[in-house]
C-alpha cells in the first residue's frame, strides 16, 4: 500500500512528487509513457511567466507569482538553466492603451513587482526589432525563460533520488475508492493508495470523472510552434506578446534558454487528447501573426514546429485540492498557461496538503540539491581539459549541432530515471535539437544507445511504445 | 601550439583532393581533420557506381572512388586526425578541435582549406505538417542506416524531394525489399540528375509526381501514412488533390546546405544563393589564405567536380604558402548574372592571377531549353554556347580562357547570362 500515488510525470506531477519527497511516505509516480515530461510539460512556451495577466484573485494569479518568486532558487537547487529575461506586452495602437493599462493594473493587483508601462522610445531601445508600429509596452522585468524540459527531468531525478518510485509505461485505466483507499487499475496491475493525486494534464478531468459527481471538462487546445535557428538567438531579447485577446495570450516571439527563438502558440481547441499534430493552417497563421509584434522575423530560419496541448479547464481556472465527495482524491486539474511557472507552487501546495492529511513527517535524509547532465561549455579550459583526460568520452562529439558529446550522452543514459530513447537524450542533452534534426547523430546515438542499454538496435524507439527506429535488417528476408 | 603550413577541415572527396594537391604543389606540412572514423566522407556510403567517370574515365562505386584518392594521401603520408571535431576558427587561423586521444586541442595554420561538405535540409526546415513520430528520415541518414549498418528504417516508403540522394535510395529501398509507393516532388521539375530518374525511378517503375508535396503525416508513435497534394504555381496545396498513402517511412530529398558554421563562425563572407563563401578565381574566401571548395562551397552533382574544385584549391593554398603567406595587391572584377544564372564561383576575379582556364560554374533558376550561355567581358561576348536544356538540378560550367583576359586589359566587369536562340 503507497501512501500516495501520482498520475502523471509531466511538470506538475513530477513538482508534486519531489516536494512529498521531504516527507516520511511511500510514494510512487505512475507514468503511461516511457519517460516524464512527454505530454503538455514537453510542448509550451517555455516562459516564466511574471503573473501579471492572470485575473486578480484567482488561484491561477497567487500561483504564478509563487512560481516565479520560487523559480530562481529551485533552478539553482536543481542545476537547470533559467534566465529572468523580461517580458513585454506590446500595444500597437493608442486605441488599445486603455487595454494596456488593465493589464498593468491587474498585475500590480497580483502583486507583480517591478511592473511598468514602457513608451516607444524606451521599448525601442530595449527591444531593437519591436516593431515600428509598436507605441508603448507593460514591461515585467520578473518574467524568464527555462528549459521545460529539465525543469521536470529534474524535478523528478530529485524526488527519485529522495525515495520517490516512478512506474513509468503505466497507463491508469480505472480507479475506485475500497473502504479509506484508492485502488488503480493498470494493465500491469493494480495499485494500492492511501491517496491519489490527479496530476494527468490533458486527461485530468477523466480521472476527476470517474471519482466524483461534480464533473469538470478539459478541453485539449492545441498550439503550434516554430523554432528558429540559434543563429537568430538575438533577434528577440524579451519575451514579447501582443496584447492577449480571447484566446488565450497570443503569439509570442522570445529567445529560449538554449539560445534559439520560439514563435507560438496558436490557440485551436481540438477534440483528440493525443493530437498534437501541426496543421498548415495552424502554422501559416502563426507566422502571419508573430509578425504582428517585431519586424522581419527570420521565420525562414525554421528548424522544427511542433504542437503541444493545454488542459483547457471550462473556467479557465486551475483546480487544485481535494475533490469533496472523493477523500483522498487530490486534483490538479486544468494546469494549463501558467502551469509551467506555477507547478513549484503547486508542488508546495499539495505537499503541504498531504503533509497535514496524512500527518506526515520530516525525511531526514531529504537533498533538495541535485546536479545535471554536465555541460562542458560551462567549465573552465583547465577543467575541461582534466574532464578530458580522465574521460575520453567527451571529447568524442556525437551532435554536431550543439556540439555534444559521448560523455553527456553517458552521463544522461546512466543518471536516476535515465534516458531510455533518442526523445529522452534529447531532453537531457540537446542532442539532434539543432539545425540539423538529427540527422547526423541519429545513428551514433544509436549506437550508443544500443550497446549502453544492452538491446538490440531493433528494439531502439523513438519515444517508447511503438516508435521503434528501424524496422529490421537488410538481410531478415533473405 | 602546433604548427601546419595547411589544414584541411573535412577527409571527404574534397578534402582529400586538396591534400593531395597541395602535397603536389610542393607544401608537405599539411593536416586533414576528420570528424567521422573513416576518411572519405559521404562517399563511404555511396556504395551504387557512377562515380569517377570524369576523373578516371570509369565507373567507380562510391568507396572506390574514395579509395583512390585514400591511397594518394596515404602513399604521400599526408596527416590525418580522425573522430576530430573543429569546434572553431579564429581569423588568425587558429583552429580549436577536440577528440578522445587529443582532448581539445589548438593548430595554428598557415593556410585553410574548407571542405566540411553540407547537410541534408530537415523535416523541421520544410515546416510539414503532422504528428512527428518515428519513421521521418532524410535520406542521407536512411542511405547510411541501409548501406553502412545493414538496417531497414522502413517497408514501406514514401519519398518528398527528388534530390539525388532520394533516388539513389528510391531504388536502393527497393532493391532491399521496400516497396516505394511515391515520390513527390514540390517544383515542377526533378532536383535530381536525369540519368538517376531514368535509372532509380523509371526501371522500377516508382512514379514521380511532379508539384506534389506532402501535407499531413500520420501516426503518433511510428509513421502510418502520409498525404500528398498537388500544388500550385505559388507551390501553395490545392485543397481536394489530396491523396493518402499508407506508409510506415517518409524519406526527405529536399535539398542540401553548405555546411558554413565554422565559416561564419571566423567571418568568411557567405553568399545567400548558395549558402557558401564567396570566392575569388583562386578559391579563396574573403579571408585570405582561407580557401573553399566541394559542396560547402556550392552544392555539386558530381563527385568528380568536386575533386577537379578542391584540387585547384589545394593547389592555390600551397601557392599561398610558398609566397610568404602574404596577400598582395588584388585587381578584383567581379562576375554578374543576369537571365537565368542564379550565381557563379568564382564571383570574383583578378585576371593577373589566372593561369591557363578558369573554369566558372553556375546554376540557372528553372528549366530553360534552347538558349545560349553567353559570357561578355564588358561589352564583348566572348563565349555563345548552345544548350537544349539547362536544369537547377544540373550544374552548369564555362571555361575563360587566359587569351580572354589578355584581349581585355581594362576589363570592369564579366556577366554571365543565357540568351534566346
């Protein structure tokens, strides 16, 4: 019997679960892909958002702010990248002033500090290609960039590190209360808990459903994105949005922490939890629109769009806690825009929640500090050269691209809750993000892959499941 | 530090006809950096023949042809670093590389030759639409999985682009058991040879479909399907042409890039048509004693081209360093194009340094058919050559000749163009 169990390994889950591994309890992550941070957590913004545009007084507002006054610790703490890059909401008529003005009151209702309306001159001077149309801008110096990606990788090795069991290839296909616990039914069999916390993104309110009468809808929004080549790492240098319309908070142009640019998100509500496929439409109309907020986007330099999906609650709100007629129950449902910013939040909160229900007490053996894939760009020469000497491996450059090496490829593959295919290198590393897709190192890293897992080449996937790489051998029919 | 009178960046076809070259030319003080564990390049997975019938007036497979030239860099015991990664180069021409025996390491060179080759352009470049499951390669990486790893990506295949490579492997998935339903290409004419249509495509009978692309991938883990449409004249789909393909592989052949990182990295001046250096009449990048030839410098069809390119690049970087490393005076003419050339390398030229023929290579824009290459010096044409068809997809060359040169002291200006029979 666990004392808690959580679905879902994307950014909230993987938040929850680390802030529980402060406790005394048996907890375990249960995960339907191979790997964590494979649904809305792997497909956003990639922004911190500084918290000025969710509506005053709403759980969405307290959150964000929490998050972002938490991020800088917890990326320090989690050795991850994260830059307070600043965030501009540019108004591109006087007619919209008054707009503009809203949001920087609502901001300062949400308690965003250092927020201020910014006029032409200076925007311009911040913001070199902000476009000619552009008359004035709320500027929030708190807003960030960070790598989403090792936000949840992280998260989740910590809390793996701390105790915290993670059952991943794991899909909950039904769930019902026994007596004072929960009972999870998966395909590898069923999961005894004390609690459940519901954290399944896209597919939370069908987990919400089967356990209580007052039913919540998700809907999946689709957004499409386009990543541009490092070479345009300075065409943007804060986060830059247009003033937010119905559909959420429209299209952004930001540099990303990795020093590439990303333009999105549309905002297409779809009918299909896994349709995260672009659409030309979907794409034609982002760069249409990013061209809105800069001049001259350097959209050719493309080198891969990709849509992900927000868990659009009916109410845009998010709903965390737990479920009234369901005890034991906890949500954390409708964790869309700013989920990502709010989950350290949200980790608090429910780990605070679950301290107090089940009277939890402290793991005395709790690391809050964990270290990343190492990064040899970060080192010194004289260090790089030892780290040469004593492994070899990294002087052998797998990615051309962002230049990185076997060791990293090692040092991702052999960590806690490693990386088990090219998708989970990826996230870990960067290998093949770069301007060429991977088609260079896809066969090294596969190679490596193969011979470091012990499996054959064949048995190699892309992202688990049934993404499997080659289909056989040249000879297999012969 | 160590010291090399020459670095070469990149053990291909280039690469290694510029050793040899330079080695002739009288500079033995050279180094060839190689990132991959084999010197040869691309051509180590070329394994169908075709190549070298220019060069050696046979017909050589990929690896042979690779090997020819090998074996004259090794019978002149030309250093080589393999698995070596340039990470970057200075305009001081020091070249910062890294690999397992070395660790990081520094050469300061006396000359440069650039010969890293180009890349395939991507799936995430072309900007399909779709899931992004597994299943996508670039042909290339296909060629190397199939031919150099004995894998099958795929069964059944789809093909975007008709880029030589995505023939090549239209015939050669099919030869290992694939069936290749399609091949779709965006422009309304081939990128690829003719000789590879006929021979890859029509004698197994893969149809061509020429203002197609692909509009929709399928499948959330491994590709199930794809769709084509036609398109129109602005290459934009037209809704109802629609056709699905069950599929579990879509290879790309959609064109290649000069691989110009490292040159940029250093300020080489790159030329936006062809995504390479700009170079002089002695190869030369607009940093001097830098050279560039092969397929970073524009992209060839022929390997043997690239062998004829790098030679003479080879052999002027030797020249470079047997002079004292020292630019001298230069009396730049440039190239134009006008009418259908879309570029020429070189696109300058200083007439004192010619010797003998220069050759001058291009590409034209679209498929012209009954025109003339003209080259006027000035106001006078000295070249009118009849071609019943110029293609993009295939290279273009004329020779100036030194007598050209000598008639025109106070040439301004060459224009290269195509003119109406």
């Amino acid at each position: 019997m666990y004392d808690i169990v959580i679905i879902g390994a994307g950014v909230t889950g993987c938040s929850v679960a680390r802030e529980l591994s402060r406790y005394n309890a048996k907890i375990c992550v249960v995960e339907k892909e191979e790997d964590v941070c494979c649904g809305t957590s792997k497909a956003n913004s990639a922004i911190v958002h500084a918290g000025f545009d969710a509506a005053a007084g709403s759980l969405m507002a307290k959150l964000n702010l929490i998050g972002n006054l938490m991020m800088n610790d917890l990326a320090e703490e989690l050795d991850i990248p994260y830059r307070q890059n600043g965030s501009l909401v540019v108004c591109l008529s006087e007619e919209d002033r008054p707009n503009l003005v809203k949001l920087y009151e609502n901001g300062l209702k949400n308690g965003v500090e250092q927020l201020r309306i910014i006029e032409k001159e200076e925007l311009q001077a911040l913001e070199p290609n902000i476009s000619p149309d552009a008359v004035a801008a709320l500027y929030a110096p708190t807003g960030g960039i960070i790598c989403p990606f090792t936000l949840t990788i992280a998260l989740a090795e910590n809390a793996n590190t701390n105790g915290v069991e993670f059952k991943f290839d794991t899909k909950v296909t039904g769930l019902h209360s026994v007596k004072d616990y929960w009972v999870i039914e998966t395909p590898n069999g069923s999961i005894e808990t004390k609690c459940v916390v519901n954290a399944a993104g896209v597919y939370s309110d069908v987990f919400h459903n089967m356990v209580s009468a007052k039913k919540i809808h998700i809907t999946p929004r689709r957004g499409d994105y386009c990543l541009l080549d490092k070479n345009t790492g300075n065409f943007a240098k804060q986060t830059i949005f247009p003033l937010p319309g119905k559909f959420g908070k429209g299209v952004l142009v930001s540099p990303t922490i990795h020093g590439n640019t990303i333009v999105g998100p549309t905002a297409i509500d779809v009918d299909n939890k896994g349709g995260t496929n672009t659409a030309a439409e979907g794409l034609n109309d982002l760069i249409e629109k990013a061209g809105s907020t800069v001049k001259d986007l350097p959209i050719r330099q493309v080198i891969t769009s990709f849509a992900g999906l927000r868990a659009h609650e009916d109410h845009h709100e998010f709903i965390i806690g737990e479920v009234e007629d369901a005890p034991g129950f906890i949500d954390c449902a409708g964790i869309e825009s700013p989920g990502l910013t709010s989950a350290p939040a949200i980790g608090k909160m429910v780990g605070d929640l679950l301290k107090d229900k089940l009277s939890l007490s402290p793991n005395p053996n709790f690391n809050g500090t964990r270290k990343g894939v190492l990064d040899p760009k970060t080192l010194s020469k004289e260090e790089y050269a030892k780290l040469l000497k004593e492994k070899p491996a990294y002087g052998n450059i797998i990615c051309r691209c962002e230049g990185i090496s076997e060791g990293e490829l090692l040092d991702a593959i052999h960590r806690p809750l490693g990386a088990k295919n090219l998708d989970g290198i990826k996230r870990r590393t960067r290998a093949g993000t770069g301007r060429c897709q991977a088609g260079f190192c896809t066969p090294r890293q596969m190679e490596i892959l193969s011979r470091e897992l012990g499996v054959d080449q064949s048995e190699l996937t892309k992202c688990g499941g049934k993404s499997k790489l080659i289909v056989g051998t040249t000879k297999d029919r012969i | 530090m160590i010291n090399y009178d020459i670095v070469i960046i990149g053990g291909g076809p280039a690469g290694l006809a510029a050793a040899v070259s330079a080695y002739d030319s009288g500079v033995h003080s050279i180094l060839i950096l190689e990132r991959d564990k084999e010197l040869g390049g691309i051509l180590g997975q070329c394994i169908h023949n075709g190549f070298g019938l220019h060069t050696f007036k046979e017909e050589l497979t990929g690896p042979e042809y690779a090997q020819r030239y090998i074996d004259q860099v090794l019978e002149r015991k030309i250093e080589y670093k393999l698995r070596s990664m340039v990470l970057e180069i200075s305009p001081e021409k020091v070249i910062t590389a890294i690999n397992r025996e070395d660790g990081l390491f520094e050469i300061q060179a006396g000359a440069i030759v650039l010969t890293m080759g180009c890349r395939e352009r991507s799936r995430g470049a072309l900007n399909i639409p779709g899931f992004r499951p597994a299943g996508v390669y670039t042909a290339g990486t296909a060629q190397r999985l199939v031919n150099l790893e004995g894998y099958m990506p795929g069964r059944e295949v789809v093909i975007l682009g008709s880029g030589d490579i995505g023939l090549i492997m239209a015939r050669r998935m099919t030869l290992e058991g694939a069936k290749v339903k399609v091949v779709a290409e965006l422009l309304p004419y081939s990128g690829g040879l003719k000789r590879n249509i006929v021979q890859c495509l029509n004698d197994f009978d893969i149809p061509l479909k020429l203002s197609h692309t692909v509009v929709d991938i399928e499948g959330n883990e491994r590709v199930e399907g794809v769709t084509i449409a036609e398109v129109d004249e602005k290459l934009k789909p037209i809704p109802g042409t629609e056709e699905h393909y069950t599929c579990d592989t879509l290879l790309l052949s959609c064109g290649l890039i000069p691989e110009n990182e490292l040159s940029r990295g250093m300020g080489v001046r790159i030329n936006p048509v062809t995504s390479g250096p700009y170079v002089n009449e002695s190869l030369e990048t607009s940093i001097p004693g830098v050279f560039a030839a092969g397929n970073v410098l524009h992209v060839h069809d022929l390997v043997d081209f690239v062998s004829e390119e790098a030679a003479a690049a080879g052999k002027n970087a030797a020249a470079f360093v047997k002079s004292g490393m020292a630019e001298g005076e230069r009396h730049e003419i440039s190239l134009s194009v006008e009418d259908g050339p879309r570029y020429t390398v070189p696109s300058t030229i200083d007439p004192a340094k010619v010797e003998g023929n220069l050759t001058v290579r291009f590409r034209v824009g679209k498929v012209i058919r009954n025109h003339f290459v003209c080259v006027y010096f000035d106001q006078d044409r000295v070249i009118h050559i009849k071609r019943p068809i110029m293609a993009p997809g295939e290279m273009e060359e004329v020779l100036l000749k030194k007598k050209f040169f000598d008639d025109h002291p106070k040439l301004a200006k060459i224009t290269v163009r195509v003119e109406e029979a």
